[in-house]
C-alpha cells in the first residue's frame, strides 16, 4: 500500500515536473489565519471562517496599527499574510513590502522595480494594482508594464521575471495572478488602446511561456475546439473569434482580461471574464465581436476552452465582463449544483452551471438598470442567453455623434472590478455597486497602436429619481436573483466585500470609510474614518491567536481617477470626473494600510 | 469709570488702529478646546490642562479617525482647531485643509497655493512647513516660497499675501508664523545658502511690511542700539554686527530665524534664536559672527532688540540657536523668576531671565556632549557666558581638510527643531532629544547666489559607549539643569511633545509610534504604530465634551531626509543619510493625521 502510494505520488509529480500550486494555495486558503491569494480561496468568496470579531463584538473594533506605503494613488487588492509575514504592494511603481507581523509591521524586505513611468499614460484607468499572490513559497507579482516576477518570500529576490506584454502598444497589468497547478496565469490590460488581449501561462517555477489564449481570433489563438468548446450548450463552430467581426478588426479587439481569476480543483477549470471590443464607438466594429464581454471556462494545463458565455454581445457601452467568478456549491430546485456567480458591469447577476456552463439565473442586481429589459431565458428561442437592449438606450442605433442619454448602468457598470463576497453560513453575495448612470456619445476614431482607443465621449452622474448616492452595497440572493436588502452610499461602493463566520460583512467607501454590517440584515455595526478613500479589499487573518482585519486605503481607480490623477474637466477619466467631483469633499490621495482588531 | 475705560480701550484702538491679535491667540490659547498656534501657546509650554485623558485612561487610547494629506515627505507642526474646524497643512506645496469636526474630517475647504518646485532643491533639509497659526478670523500660511498668505478662516480665500524672500537666493521658508498685536512676525530660512537673515513684521490685516531686522549688519539693519540692546547685561557696542565679522562675510552670513518664536505679553517682547553663520567651514569667518546663534529678545512694535545672548560664538559645527524658547514663571533661590528655558542644538540647556537676558543656568542636557567643557558662568570672566571648546572637537582649530571626528553631538544637534514641552504641574521640561555624534572635515567654499554654501563633509552615529540609540526623550529640571528621567530611543526623537493636566506626555518616533508617558516618572503608558515616521508636534483639542490626541505622521527633515528625498550616499543630506539609514526598516514615506480618544 505505502509503495502504492508513493509510486501514485511519483507518477503526480512527473507529470507536472515540480510541486504544485495547487497545494500550496489549498492549504493555505484552509488555514484561515492566512490569507495568501487576493480573492481569499481559488472559488473567489472571499469568506473567512474566523469568527473572534463577530456582529456582537465588532463594534468595539479599534485600529491595531497602521503603515503608510509610500505611494499616492490608488490602492487596489489588499495585503496577503502567510505565517509571521504580510506582504503589501503599492500601485505603480509596484513596490512590494515584506511586514513583520511580529514587530508593529516592521519592514522585512522591500522590493522596488525599476519601471519606466511612460507606462502611466497608457494606463486607462489610474495606475492600480491588484495585488500579490502567494505559492511554493514565493510571491508573484505583475507589474504596470507586464513584467511578471517571482520573488523568494523570504527573502525578497527576484526567482524569475517575464515579460508578457509591451507597453508602448498599450499592453499594460493592473490584475492579479493566478497561481495553479505548475503555472502562473496572467491576463493584459488594453481595452482601450485596441489590444488583442490574452491570458497567459507561464511555468511556476521557471517563468517560461506554456500557453496564451487570446479573446478573439483564429481558433488555435483563442483555444477554442469549434466542436468541443460550447457556447450555452452548443458547440461554438468554426472561428468564432474571427467570423463575429468585421474584416482585421479582432487584430485590434479589445477583450481584455484584467479582472479575477478562479479555479474548481475538482473540475480541473479557472473561471475567468473578458473586457470590451475596443473601440467603444460600436459602429465601428458590427457583428457580436466574439469573444469581448464573455465568461471563459479553461483547462489550466493547456488553456483550451472548456465552455464560454458572452453576456453582452457587441458591446455598445463599455461593459466589460471581466468582474469575478464566485463558486458555490448550493441547492437549486432540490438539486446540489455546482455553481458560478457573476456580478457583470451590465447590471445582471448571471449564475450558471460552472461544469457545464448552463445558465441558470440572469435578474437585475441594480433596478435602476434600463439599457435591457431582461436576458432571454428561453432555450428554444433564437435571443436565448441575450439581452433584449432597449433601443433608446441603444448607444448603435442611435448612431454616431448622437448622445445618447439616461444609459443606466454607466459605463463603470453596476459592479466594477471591486470583488463581491459570498457567505456559505446566509448563502447570500454580499455586493459593492455602482448606482450610476450616463450619456455615452461614440464618435469615429482610427487606430495607432500606443495611443488611447476609446471613440466616445460620457459623462455620468448618480441615478436618477433614486436616493441621490451613486452606490448601494447588497446582499443577493444568486439562486432567486433578488436584492435581500440594500445599503444606499453616497458614492459607489469601489472597495471589496469580506465576509466572515462572525457574521459580519465588512466594505469599503470612497470617502475612506470601513464598515462592518450585520450579514443578515445588512444594520451598520461599526465605521472607522481610514485616511483616505477605500478602493481596496477588505481581508483579515490571524495571528498569535487574535483575528485582525486589513484594508488598504488610498483614493483613485476608475471612480476615483479626478482626484488620481489631478483632473477637473468632467469628461475627462473617460467620463469618470465629473460625476465623482463631489469626493474632494472628503478625502485627499493616500495610500495606507489600516489594521483593525478587537481591544486587548 | 465706565466713560475713563471706553476711553482707554479707544485710546489703545487708535495705537493699534486695528484689532490685535493678543487678544485672538490670548482668547485661544486660554480655551484649551482649541488649538491655535503652533506651539500651543505665546509661552511656547506645549501643555494643555485638558485632563479628560490622564495616566490612569491613556493606555485605552484608540484612534478615532484619520486624514491622508496627499502628500509625502517630512510632515512637521501640528494640525490646529478653532471651533469645529482643524486646519491641516502639508510640506511643499503647502496645500491646507479645513476639516470638518463635525463630520469625520470632511473637507470644508482646501487651499493649494501654486508654488516653483525649483523652490524644492534650495531647501536645506526636507521640504517641511511648521505649519500655520490662526488670529483675528484668518489663518497665516508662510509657503516653502517665502510668500506668506492670509486665508479668511471660514472661506479658505486669500485676504492678503505678500512676499518674503527670493528663492533664486536661497531664501525659503519652513517656519510657522507669529501673530502678535497687529502684526504677523515672520522668519526665514536659507543658513546653508548665505542668506543674510531676518526676522519681518507684516501687518496682520493689510500684509504690508512694517519693519525688518536682520540678524548681522550695521545697526540699523539689525535693528539694535548699541547702548541700550545688551548681551548679558552688557550693551552691545556700535556695530557689533559687522566688526565681529572679516569683511564683507556678513552680507552672506546666514544666521536664517526658521525656528519657533515666544512672546511675553506683559514684558511686551517676542523671543526667537539665530541659526549658523555662513559657511560651515569656520576658517572663512574669522571672529565671533554676531548675531548668528543668537537668542533675541525684540519689541513686537518696531524689532528693536532689547536684550541678545550667543550661545556658540564663532560655530564650528552648524549648531544652530533657532530652537524655541520656553517662558516659565518658577522659583529660583526662593525668589518668583520670570524664565526663559531653550534647549539648545549645541546640547546645552540654557535657562535666562527672560526680562534682563541674565544667564542663569547652562547645563548639558545629554551627557555625552563633548565639544566644550562648559558654559563659563563667572560673570568677572572675560569667557562669561562662552562655551569653553575642547580643542580635539574644534573643526577651526583642526583645520580645513581636516576630519574632526568623535563630536557630540552632531550638527543636527541634541535637539533640533522638535519643540519640547513644560508642564507647569511637574515644572519639568519634556525634552525629544537626538544622541548623535559626527566627523566634520570643513573645506573652503565660494559663494554664488542660490547655490548651497555649506563647506563642510560630515557623517553621523549613535552616540558611542551608549545605549546604541540615537535619542533620547528626557524629563529636565530647567532650574537645577538636571535631567530627571531619561527614555531611551533607537532614533532621534524628531517630534515635539505635548504634556496635559492628565499629567501624561506625549511625544512621536521616527519609526512611527505615537508614545504617552507619565509625566513623573516617564513609564510608558501607551504605544501606537501610526502609517509613518513622525517628526509633527503632538497636540490636543477637545470637541463635544470630548478630549482628543492628533499629530500628524510623515517621515521626513533632516533626520529622515534619506527616505524623504530618496538618497543613499551616507554623506548626503548634509551627513544624515548615513546615520539614520536603519529607518528604512521600519517605515515608508507618507502624509497622515491620526486622531486618538479613549473609547466612548
Ligand atoms: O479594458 C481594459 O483594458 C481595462 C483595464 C482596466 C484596468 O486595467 O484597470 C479597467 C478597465 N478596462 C475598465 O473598463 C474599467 O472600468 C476599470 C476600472 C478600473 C479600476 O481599477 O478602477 N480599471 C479598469
Ligand atoms: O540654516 C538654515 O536656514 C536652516 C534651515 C532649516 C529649515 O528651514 O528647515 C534647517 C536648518 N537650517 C538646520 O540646520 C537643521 O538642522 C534643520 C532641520 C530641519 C528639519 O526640519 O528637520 N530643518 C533644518
């Protein structure tokens, strides 16, 4: 039997070569002290089962203690602790801090790339960074120009670096990396400069390129079987990522792959979204544009395309699709179901079967949403899996350098990239949304690689006839597609949700506040003023046996790019700037890490 | 009598023509809610009879909300509160804020002054402002410029400005302001560049310059009368301020006023010290260099000097005489005196009659000075009142070219511009203190305008055979010279400390902790890891019956120019980077207010 065993384990590791990440992100994800990928487990829940801060204690939470990262701008991701260490990064220029957890986050080794800052500019939206992951003892890191670097955690040096795209194209990085398996999987930023966008493997242990599956393209770019590779159930065919465009436009396409990333072990498959068609001026590129605004559903091995659902077919409003896949096990109809919850920019809570990509459930999670009345649902029909737009709102059909306007959502959607959070203990998502909407005039715009590729021009303000704030933060039910209970906020909510077993949720604000709700009834326990405003996740671990809660604070992002970036004029930050004038009421530019924990 | 009283206030509006601003700051510093200039009161105490947080509660302390500046670099002084409104200020660009106290800190208003960053590299030692000081309705902001504003406190508009000095020259500013009668008392910076120095009265409510007085130059420039200015009871003679000079050397002769300034209502005189003489290579000017390293005793009305006292005739080290003056009303020899106590850079702690400029006590306030024996005291020595120089410490003695090593303290001295604290309730002294020693190799320099004039290497140590630190926070006897307890601290103590009724003290770290200690005996009470180092000045208010503790973090100054300004040769930074190049082990650059109360 021992024998077995060991030639079973020896058979393992041949085939990958090396240790797997895999086991290194699953034991550390069960060990809830630590927190060593952002979105907290590969099923993107980002729940912790600690419960020593619980509904009946966290208002008593105070601030443990505090460090400041040296960079302004906005602060996405949250810090990662593994054991004694906390790993900390900083937007560009991307600095990561070692903390020594034992010592008032005491600086055990910093790393500094050296990165030329011309890539700032090709950044669409704010110079983020979505932070670290942790496997096989080493932290990964993507840097704004598409390095990808392994450091040794204990020490800081660089293990390997690649680079995976070329800035002065308008390939940049503001996401994270998936660490699985022997591989490290990365996406691009670019939507908005016309980039044929990727994901990519590199081998875990020494950089080296295993695979890349483009958005769109030929088949054997985007890693699509025409035959095997479905699409709601039916096989996607032949260059699907070709024939849903209009001549060389999918050269220039879009698609881009910076939000998160999950994984189901057992199926053997990461979850990812798609970004926009670029340009945003949808006259200019007819068909579906496949494969823009799509949930993917890949082997990791080989980056073959499992199953695929685009949500949003040729896009008319910048809807990206690249939100996060949340992965839950739950009961639909009597049945167990293995289940895949979105939150998309479109304004739809989409769940469906992550095994087979069936769709389950497509209800509005905001109902101000008024772009499309509803996704067909009907398998038999033709529309089956699409939203039914509503032609006034239809930014095509009303034709270039026409604005349209009263689009709800806005262009940052009714969720952006700030995660969402799922409680296996109330079965609810606990949602941070948008509550905006736009005018969206598209006008015509040519393509020279390294320069902004937008084609439109928006401006946004809070939804109207509504509660005047320009956020809600939810609990959802993905199963019934309904609202349980709504927090109205003055401003989007542009901060990540955690959810605990002490039956707490805890988010972000733009005005730089924390606050921790009850998860059943969404009634504010606690809020703490952090130094500026709060763009990244919550997250929390423990250590010597005390849970402690972490957020970056440090204003910016897309919502947040006015006071970013120094811009006054309303359209500018791509419409962001005037509806978010008002924050410079609150809050100045910062980057700080504030730790939270129960008195002594 | 009623009509003889309108009249004598009438009398006393005519002299002034104007309201004064005694009575503003007066009014302010009585109430201890507030906080309305820099160092707490005219006094320059440092101490609050609030009581709300005392020794018993202290170490329940718990932040209770912060603020980011948006800024990096050394954050100096102190944020103040009048009413409901703290008025935060930043290092270069000297951007204020008007926080809301009634709302977490919203901003009502914000100020950012438009200001040449050519100003940046003329600025000797970080890009620090120590912040404004609020009278008669308005807010006085001296800019990195040397252009000094009045913002109407409420709207945050510019009443008046006008400007100081010329950058090109390098002249800048760092100081706060002193608003005193009807006029705003301003000084300048520029030691290190050959600036002939100056303190100037503008008035409060029009900015219109009313009198200059320099620190060396004929008399009518410095504004001293040969037979009634005395220096130690002494008159100062015709011209002192050009024949203890060789030739034209004073007209660069820097003696910069960038320190913190006192004021005696009833002696009707303000107190301030003079910085080094012009160049740091001694050998260039020959003779005592009056009135550099100085401290002034002036008429607010015309500058006259009433009374000056040298500390360090002819400086050898850059020991510069600008630290506060603190006026205290003790008993000395069972006779009521009316003080004046300065911890000098040179290390020692000078106590004087503060009407008569009688030197009373001269003490080392760290034992391991060792650059001079003593301060003669025999008033029938032709040294009385001179330091007497160990020739082994002398850079003039040794010569140009020569490294003068083992000299404590450093030229950052035992204490440099980190204002301490008298507690009326103990009549001890609360001292932040730099343990630090140096080599000095003075070398000939020539002068050009706007370019450094420095003349000297230097690098600097922890005091040998010491405890390894490189401060110290001190309790001190100001009668008996004596330290009374002494707390040991890695770094330099860069912060000015607070001392209250609740009989704690507070003082700040270069690694970030905010400390409270018992006033008695110097326990620590309280530790807290704000985002970055601090060198701000602790101060505190009360709001809503509530007792509040804020200071503001932001590693930086000449201690921790290295990480302010990015430098790593240990020579650089005037010799500081070597010194204190541990603290990048410990925190980051950053811009933050943290605000402490006890638990509601
Ligand atoms: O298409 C793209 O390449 C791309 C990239 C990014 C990014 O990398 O941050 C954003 C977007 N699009 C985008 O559409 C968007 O709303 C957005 C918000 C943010 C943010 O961090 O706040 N980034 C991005
Ligand atoms: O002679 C001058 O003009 C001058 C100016 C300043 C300043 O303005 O900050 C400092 C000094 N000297 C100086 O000698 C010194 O030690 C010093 C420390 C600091 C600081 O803020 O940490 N400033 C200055």
């Amino acid at each position: 039997m021992r024998k077995i065993l060991l030639g079973a384990a020896a058979a393992l590791l041949a085939s990958t070569g090396m240790s797997m990440a895999n086991d290194s992100v699953m034991s550390g994800t069960k060990n809830p002290n630590g927190w060593v990928i952002q979105t907290g487990d590969y099923a993107n829940t980002r729940h912790s089962t600690l419960s020593q801060i619980n509904r009946d204690n966290v208002g008593d939470l105070q601030v443990a203690w505090s460090f400041s990262t040296g960079v302004l701008r906005g602060h996405e991701g949250s810090p990662l602790v593994v054991g004694d260490t906390m790993y900390v990064h900083t937007p560009f220029p991307n600095i990561v801090y070692a903390l020594d957890l034992n010592n008032y986050g005491a600086i055990k080794w910093k790393y500094e790339p050296k990165q030329d800052p011309d890539v700032i500019p090709v950044m669409c939206c704010d110079t983020v960074n979505r932070g670290l992951a942790f496997a096989n003892g080493m932290v990964f890191l993507h840097q704004a120009d598409t390095t990808v670097v392994a450091l040794d955690a204990k020490s800081g040096q660089v293990r390997w670096s690649v680079v995976n795209g070329d800035p002065s194209k308008g390939e940049t990085n503001t996401a994270t990396v998936l660490p699985v398996k022997d591989k490290v999987i990365v996406g691009i930023s670019g939507g908005e400069f016309g980039v044929q966008s990727h994901v990519t493997a590199y081998n875990i242990e020494t950089g080296e390129r295993v695979w890349r599956a483009y958005s769109m393209g030929p088949d054997d770019q985007i890693l699509m079987d025409p035959k095997k590779t479905t699409h709601l159930g039916k096989p996607v065919g032949k260059d699907s990522g070709l024939n849903t465009w209009e001549g060389d436009q999918w050269k220039i396409g879009g698609g881009a792959t910076w939000g998160w990333y999950s994984y189901d072990p057992d199926a053997d498959l990461f979850y990812y979204g798609t970004g926009n068609p670029s340009t945003w001026n949808p006259a200019q590129r007819p068909g579906d544009n496949r494969w823009s605004m799509t949930i993917m559903a890949r082997d990791p091995d080989d980056g073959m395309a499992k199953w695929v659902y685009q949500m949003t077919p040729h896009d008319e409003w910048d809807y990206d699709g690249i939100n996060e896949m949340i992965l839950t096990d739950q009961e639909i109809d009597g049945k167990m179901r293995k289940l895949l919850t979105h939150f998309d920019r479109n304004g739809f809570g989409y769940t469906l079967d992550r095994i087979t990509g069936e769709l389950l459930v497509a209800e509005k999670y905001d109902p101000a949403v008024n772009w499309a009345t509803h996704v067909e649902m009907d398998k038999s029909s033709d529309q089956y899996g699409r939203p039914q737009v509503v032609s006034k709102y239809s930014t095509e059909q009303n034709g270039e350098d026409v604005n349209t306007t009263g689009v709800c959502p806005a262009a940052l959607g009714t969720k952006d990239q700030q995660p969402a959070a799922y409680s296996p203990r109330t079965e609810l998502f606990y949602v941070p949304t948008n509550h905006v909407c736009m005018d969206y005039e598209p006008f015509r715009v040519s393509y020279t690689a390294g320069q902004p590729y937008v084609g439109a021009t928006l401006s946004m303000y809070p939804a109207p006839n509504s509660h005047g704030g320009m956020g809600n933060f939810i609990a959802w039910d993905g199963k019934k597609g309904e609202i349980v209970w709504s927090i109205p906020e003055q401003f989007s909510v542009w901060s990540g949700a955690l959810s605990t077993d002490g039956d707490v949720v805890f988010y972000g604000t733009l005005e730089g506040f924390l606050k921790a709700v009850d998860a059943k009834t969404g009634e504010e326990l606690y809020k703490f003023k952090t130094p500026s405003g709060i763009i990244g996740n919550v997250m929390t671990y423990a250590h010597d046996g005390k849970q402690y809660v972490a957020v970056l604070s440090g204003v910016g992002g897309w919502a947040g790019i006015g006071l970013a970036a120094g811009l006054t004029n309303p359209n500018d930050g791509l419409g962001a700037v005037g509806g978010y004038a008002a924050l410079s009421n609150y809050t100045a530019l910062g980057g700080q890490l504030t730790v939270f924990k129960l008195p002594d």
